[in-house]
C-alpha cells in the first residue's frame, strides 16, 4: 500500500467510531472523488485547524479571539448553566431544544483508572462565572456513570461555597451508564423537564 495512503487510513482510523474499515472506506471514497472534495475538506479543516478555538468562557469551540454564540446572547442570562462533557453534548441538547440557557463544557470526567484529574478539566472558573452571570441554578447533565457521578460531586464541592445557588441533575430518563449522544429528544426532554434537585 502506498504509504501517504496508509498514514492517511491510519489517522481517519484514529478518530471516534471510525476505526480502521471506516478510516479505509473514508480514504478511499475522497482519493476517487473527481469533484475536489478532498482538496475542499483538507482547506476546511486546515482553515478551523488555525481559527476554531474553545471559547474563553464556557469551552465551546468558537473563532479565534470571540466569545461563543451562546456567551453573548442575552436571552441565555436566564440565570441557569448546564454543565456538559463536551460539545456534542451541547450539541444533543440544542437539537431537542429543552434547554435556553448556558453552557459550561467541562472537558472530560474525572477518572482514577484513566488517569484524568480535576486540573485536567474546565472547572477552575466556574466559581467567578456564577457569580458574574448572577446564575440561580447549575444544571448536571453528564453521563449516568460512576466517573459522571464522581465529576457532578467534586464540582458540587467545590463550588458549594457560592451562595444562592441551586444544583439540579437530569431525572432518571437518562439510564445508567447512557450519554446524551444516544437519547432520543422524547426521553431527553423528559429527563430534562423532569430534573431533581441535588
């Protein structure tokens, strides 16, 4: 094989829920277009490679040098933040549109076995956030796993000293073990209509 062509199938093969078959069908689709696709994706992501960073504020990926859509919209400073993994998270939720206040993407989960500590995640300004956004209620909408749990927990402690602020979680539509990625809108609405207070 080629070797520009293997190093190409081995890093398609690298991303999430790809692996090697997919990485090979992805190369070998875009190398036979006539149409220019792989020229257009390659100056797509070059392009968001050197401009697309996490926004300052809350971690969604944004353009350089701003703060996301969602941070400066004033209809979102409706006093409530939802803290996600990650921007597919956030994602997931707008698509069901049962949310219309703010984000924080925290990054990842706590995790002695993986090797992930709270300095790993976004977390360290969440304390004057709260405080600067006037926020009344931090919505937990992380996975309902053991790492979710222990992550929702450490937050809740370490922030516990701000006043006036309520911690809520999704109800028990979201299963154990789930993602918000494979939630369909009905039961991600219900869980999220639904939240208890923690």
């Amino acid at each position: 094989m080629n070797p520009k062509i293997e190093k190409l199938i081995k890093l398609f093969a690298k991303l999430p829920r790809v692996g090697a078959r997919g990485g090979q069908r992805i190369v070998l689709s875009l190398l036979q277009d006539k149409t220019g696709r792989a020229s257009a994706l390659a100056t797509a992501l070059i392009d968001a490679a050197e401009t697309i960073v996490p926004c300052p504020t809350c971690g969604i990926l944004t353009d350089r040098n701003s703060v996301c859509e969602f941070c400066r919209d004033t209809n979102r400073a409706n006093g409530q933040l939802c803290i996600v993994r990650d921007l597919a998270d956030v994602w997931t939720l707008e698509k069901s549109s049962v949310f219309h206040g703010r984000y924080h993407i925290i990054g990842g989960l706590l995790s002695g076995a993986g090797g992930v500590l709270p300095s790993d995640l976004n977390i360290s300004n969440l304390p004057s956030r709260i405080e600067q956004e006037h926020i009344t209620e931090i919505i937990f909408a992380l996975p309902n796993t053991v790492e979710g749990k222990t992550t929702q927990h450490y937050i809740m402690s370490a922030i516990g000293a701000v006043s006036g602020v309520a911690f809520s979680e999704l109800a028990s539509g979201v299963p154990l073990g789930g993602d918000l990625d494979y939630i369909d809108d009905g039961t991600l609405t219900l869980a999220f209509g639904g939240r208890k207070s923690l």
